[in-house]
C-alpha cells in the first residue's frame, strides 16, 4: 500500500485553506508556539477506484486548545491569554495537545493507509485512529476525523482533522466502533452523493 501514497504540495488546494485552517505562530507563557507542522497538506493515492484522488488535509485549533466548558476552572477564572479565538469559537490554549500534536499529528495521518480506522458513532461520520504513547504521558493518543467529497473539484476528498487529545485508555464504545480500511473510506466518500 505504500506504493499508493504520495505526498503533494497544499499549493494546489489553496482555495480549501480557509482561515480556520491557518494558525500565525504565537507567544504562550514565553514561548514561541510554530504551527507549521498543522499547515494543510495533500495526499495522492488511490482508493480502488482506478484513479488518484487528492485528499487535502486540513487542521482546526483543535489540534492545540480544548475547550472552556471541559477547563477545570470556572470560565469567569481562566486568564485571558490562554484563550485562542479563531473565526469560529473561543477555546482554552492546551500544552499537552501543542506537545503531541507536534510529535505525532502529521505522520498518524499520512500512515493512515497503514492504521487501524474504526467509526467513532457520534455524529455524522466521524472516524478515529489511535497510537499507544511512552511513559512520560502514559495513554493513548486519538485523533478523530471526517472525510467529506469536495463538490466544488473533481478527483479531490476533503480530510477535517476535528480533534486530537490523550486520553488513559479507549472507552468501550470506541474500543469496539467498526473498523474501516482507509482506502475504502475514501472510496466511499468519494461515490457519495
């Protein structure tokens, strides 16, 4: 399956990098936060349908926030420079999200084709992927996901990271979501209505 994947400039995709999707680097508690690795990037591959299509991947503030109702403080006590305001929400700035998705966001979702893709069965056609994690934040790292055909380009998927966070252990409703190839969740997507 390796032989399917190639990776593409986002260059292409331009006009689907909207500014939700763009993150200027800032300043968090005297350091720099870069969010170059969560720059929108394309993937050229093939799912079983005799061509190639494009899988544009796209990020949200997600990736380094979580958000002010799951904050342990109450959200009149959350300082205001931890707050990240996108076009869309306002949500808490999260260090350890930062962390692990510089470490282990953009090649999880290149090796898709080689992971284990179950349905996480909330809303609408959210999928997940998950990586057991070392020692010093023992867990399991999730990164859940939608995949939507582009109706404005032929030949090109649209790939939403929604979220990405640690948790301690899968729950049973995600330990036991049916499994799914990636190229056939493509393949799917992409026939679609």
């Amino acid at each position: 399956m390796d032989e399917l994947v190639n990776t593409t400039a986002a260059f292409p995709h331009i006009d689907v990098v909207g500014p939700r999707h763009r993150f200027p680097p800032l300043e968090f508690r005297g350091e720099t936060w870069d969010f170059r690795h969560l720059d929108a990037f394309a993937l050229r591959i093939d799912p079983d349908l005799g061509f190639e299509v494009d899988v544009v991947v796209l990020f949200t503030c997600h990736c380094f926030t979580h958000s002010i109702e799951r904050d342990t403080r109450a959200p009149l006590e959350i300082p205001p420079e931890k707050i990240y305001k996108d076009v869309v929400e306002r949500r808490v700035m999260s260090k350890e999200r930062y962390d692990l998705s510089r470490r282990f966001l953009p090649e999880l979702i290149k090796d898709l084709p080689k992971r284990t893709i179950r349905y996480a069965g909330d809303r609408s056609l959210n999928y997940f992927t998950a990586e057991v994690i070392g020692v010093e934040a023992p867990g399991v790292y999730v990164v859940f996901f939608e995949i939507l055909r582009d109706r404005r380009r032929k030949r090109r998927l649209l790939l939403y990271v929604q979220s990405e966070y640690r948790l301690e252990r899968l729950s049973h409703r995600l330990a036991k979501g049916d499994k799914v190839r990636f190229v056939t969740l493509l393949r799917k997507s992409y026939q679609a209505n």
